[in-house]
C-alpha cells in the first residue's frame, strides 16, 4: 500500500515538472513574442536575434525539465529495461535537439568556446 502511494505521487511529481517546464516555455515565448512586436519598428537586426536566443535558451530548459521528469519516472515509478532503453533514448534525441538549438542561437556547437559578439549581445 505504501509503495502504490509513493509511486503515484512521484507520478504527480513527475507530471507536475513537465507541467512546470511547458508553462515556462509557453510564458517565455509569449514574452519574447510581445517585447519583439514591441521592437519591430527599430529595424535592428539584434532584437531578432536577442528574441532568438531568448527562445532557444528557454527550450534548452524545457527539454533539462522533461529530462527530470523522466529520470524521475522511470528511476521511481517503472524501472524495467523497456522504460530504461525509453529514457535513453529520449534523452539522446534532447542532447542533440539541445544542440542544435545552442547551435542555431548562438552559432556554434556547445564544445566550443563562445565568441566575443555573443558575450556583447547576451549582456
């Protein structure tokens, strides 16, 4: 009895993250959205890129909470080898989408050092 209680709420727990991490990219993304539209009348290139990184970092940090919550799930709740070979394999494909999405915001891999104008721009 205690162990089907302890599995549900990790469950919860597990769900609550995923939830956590789409409100997070759903907030951040109307966010960026609106100071973007706020913008558009400059007609300087670094507000589409500044909304650009804006966006990209915030689903690197989406895919670290989906990670979580399934490394929770999997660890806790079903820990057999088809939900093992499940996670790896989601967390492979969140590595590379992680990135590429380094590589589209910033132009470069995440191995590699960050160049000087993209210091300039995060700040």
């Amino acid at each position: 009895m205690f162990e089907e209680f302890f599995h549900t709420t990790v469950d919860y727990i597990a769900s609550g993250i995923e939830f956590l991490a789409v409100v997070l990219i759903a907030l951040v993304f109307i966010y960026a959205l609106i100071g973007s539209i706020a913008s558009i009348g400059k007609k300087d290139i670094s507000v589409y890129r500044k909304y650009k990184i804006m966006i990209a970092k915030v689903l690197q940090t989406g895919l670290e909470f989906l990670v979580a919550a399934d490394i929770i799930r999997t660890v806790i709740v079903k820990p057999d080898l088809e939900e093992v070979l499940v996670l790896g394999l989601l967390v492979l494909i969140r590595t590379f989408l992680s990135w590429t999405l380094i590589l589209e915001s910033e132009g470069r891999w995440p191995w590699q050092p960050e160049a000087e104008e993209t210091k300039i721009i995060k700040e």
